[in-house]
C-alpha cells in the first residue's frame, strides 16, 4: 500500500513540475521594436555615368606629299614633342625641283635686269629720237614680263621649298603615338586610308558622358543655368576601367546645348590632368559626381518596405504602427534614403522589420520597457 501511494504521489509530482515547465515555454515575450525621430542631416551622394575617353587634341598624321618612306624615326608607342621628325619621305626628287626652282629665280632675276637697262637706254634714244615711241613702250612690256616671271619663279621656289619640308613628317603637338601600320618603303600619298600614326596628347584628357534630360533639368534649376553649372558644380572623381579610383580629381567643363533626339540625353565634359600618362586615348571608365544634400530627411533603408513599386514605411501613431506611402530620392548610398515627400520632423517611424509589421499592431519600444 506504501509503494502505491509512493508511485501515486511522485507521478503528480512529476506531472505538476511537467504543467509548470509546459507554462513558461508558452509564455510570449514582448515585441519590443527599434524606432528612429525623424531630423534633419545632410548627406552627399554619388551617382556614377559610363564615360569615354580622349587626350584633349588628337591629331592623325598624314603625308602633304608623294612618295616612298625612307625613314621611320619613332617607335610605336613612344612620346613625341611638337615639330619633331617622326617619317622621312624619298626627298631626292624635291632636292631636284627646288635646286630648279631656285635657278629659274636667278635666271628670271638675271632676265629683269637686262630689261631695266635696256628701258632706261631705250629712254634716251627716245628723247634723242633715235627711236620710236613703239621700241621705247617695246621695251617697258619686256620689263613687266620679267617682273612678272620672277615673281612667277619665286612663287615655284617657295612652292618647291615646301614641299621638300613635306618631306619629313613633324608632329603638330606634343603626345604619345599610336601603333604605325607603314613600314620602310611605303608607297604613301596624302590620300592614304590610313594615317601614318596618330598622335594624342594626353597630358590632358577628356572623359565624355551623357546624363539623362531630366537630371540635366535638375541641375539647371539647382544652379540657376547651364553657365553657373559649370562653374559651381563639384569636382568629380574617375573610375578607371580595372576599378581603380583615378589618383587625380576633374572637372566638368562644358555641357552640350542640345538633347539627343535618339537618345534624349545630354553629353558633357570633364577634364582631368593626366601627367603621368596612366589614361589613354579611347580608353573608358566611370564619372562619379557628388551631391551634397542639406537639411533633407534620412531613414535607413531597413524601415521602409515596396509595395507595387511604392515605398512605405510606419510611422508610430498613438502606440500603433500606422503604415505612410513615402517618397524618395533617385540617388541613395546603398543604406539609407533621402525622402522628399511622406514624413516630417518629429515623427516617429518603425526602424527595422517594417515588411513584418501589420497596420495597427502595438509597438512597445525598449527604451519605454526601461522607464517603466
């Protein structure tokens, strides 16, 4: 009888303790949320552009005369200076045509002379009456026509000069050039396909990139006009084409006046110093430009939830989560967004979780839990 009431009373011992640990494992916790007060901060945000690139003056180098490449004075690649010789063109049948240039001119000089003298003898035979008025006027044509034929052979020298110059190729600028698809023995003309080399200069470079109307629009009514754009707006940064942020800071100076019918774009233009030479001519990267925003209204990103391609987040309303379409700015930095129209200062928003919420549920903050 004993070990039956033993048993009886360690079962209701056992399930009393079971009911009790059944009890506070389905016990709730409290939903405590985290909350932010809506303020005012300032945030700068960047906004990238696809953008080419280009020295600030490339030049194609082109023969101004015929003939067969002698010389080639340049390796591919290399740095040039401005009026350097970088191709030599056959120069020995120009050699020819300025040494013949430059004796008719003596001849033609030699030819005005006796012309003079026979005019001024011709003259005082005239007087003399020894001649005619016919031989006197004779000899006055024959001295306009040498004047003229020495100007006519001077005007060939200067011509033959010139094009014995022609003959070695200088660089208009200072540059890099590019690969020479010629080679020693060439044929070229100032018709060729192809130039003889291009030649960038790239001590500068243009970095040029579109930025959609509406955004251009954006920026005029910031600045007040295209002008004040450019001399106000921020100096931009480069991305260069393996990731690398460009050591150098530029900036934007010129802005196209017409849209692109095809695309509804405008282009515009940043230069960057590029001294060191690590940018090249047709190379490419992306435009980062900075807008600092002032007394704007910041949330994270984790207290809003979409919806239809709408942005929401709850606002805390009389101890409830009351849900508030808001809207925001185009550019955000990946964690939180600037918002243009939906809260004001002092409001009270859900900051974390907001797709988990219903409208209407209590919330219960941590910092309320403590004061309590």
């Amino acid at each position: 009888m004993r070990r039956i009431t033993t048993v009886i009373l360690t079962l209701g011992i056992l399930i009393l303790a079971s009911c009790k640990e059944g009890a506070k494992t389905t016990t709730k916790e409290p939903n405590y949320y985290e909350t932010v007060e809506i303020t005012l901060g300032t945030r700068t945000l960047t906004t990238g552009y696809s953008a080419s690139i280009s020295g600030v003056q490339t030049v194609e180098i082109r023969p101004q005369v015929s003939g067969m490449i002698t010389d080639i004075l340049i390796e591919e690649g290399e740095s040039v200076k401005k009026d350097q010789v970088l191709f030599v063109i056959d120069q020995t049948p120009y050699k020819a045509a300025y040494e013949i240039a430059v004796a008719n001119v003596k001849s033609a000089e030699a030819a005005l002379s006796t012309a003079q003298l026979i005019l001024e003898s011709n003259k005082d035979l005239y007087e003399q009456d020894v001649i005619s008025e016919f031989d006197l006027m004779t000899a006055q044509n024959n001295l306009t026509e040498a004047e003229a034929r020495l100007a006519l052979c001077k005007a060939e020298e200067v011509n033959a000069s010139n094009n014995l110059s022609y003959t070695e190729v200088r660089s208009p600028v200072n540059g890099v050039a590019s690969m020479i698809p010629y080679r020693v023995g060439a044929l070229v003309s100032s018709s060729i396909t192809q130039p003889l080399v291009t030649v960038s200069d790239d001590s500068r470079v243009y970095a040029y990139f579109s930025m959609a109307e509406n955004q251009m629009l954006d920026m005029v009514q910031q600045y007040g006009s295209l002008n004040n754009a450019i001399r106000q707006m921020p100096e931009v940064e480069l991305i260069m084409s393996n990731g690398d942020r460009y050591e150098h800071t530029g900036k934007i100076n010129a802005i196209s006046g017409t849209i692109s019918e095809s695309t509804g774009a405008v282009s515009l233009r940043a230069v960057f110093s590029n001294r060191n030479h690590l940018l090249r001519n047709g190379g490419s990267g992306t435009i980062i430009i900075p807008v600092t925003l002032k007394d704007c209204i910041v949330i994270p990103q984790s207290a809003t939830y979409e919806l239809q391609d709408r942005v929401f987040v709850y606002k805390v309303v009389d101890g409830k989560a009351s849900s508030t379409e808001i809207r925001i700015a185009p550019q955000n930095n990946g964690k939180e967004y600037i918002v243009e129209e939906g809260l004001e200062v002092g409001d009270i928003i859900i900051a974390e979780g907001a797709g988990l919420i219903k409208e209407g549920t209590p919330i219960r903050t941590r910092k309320e839990e403590g004061q309590e």
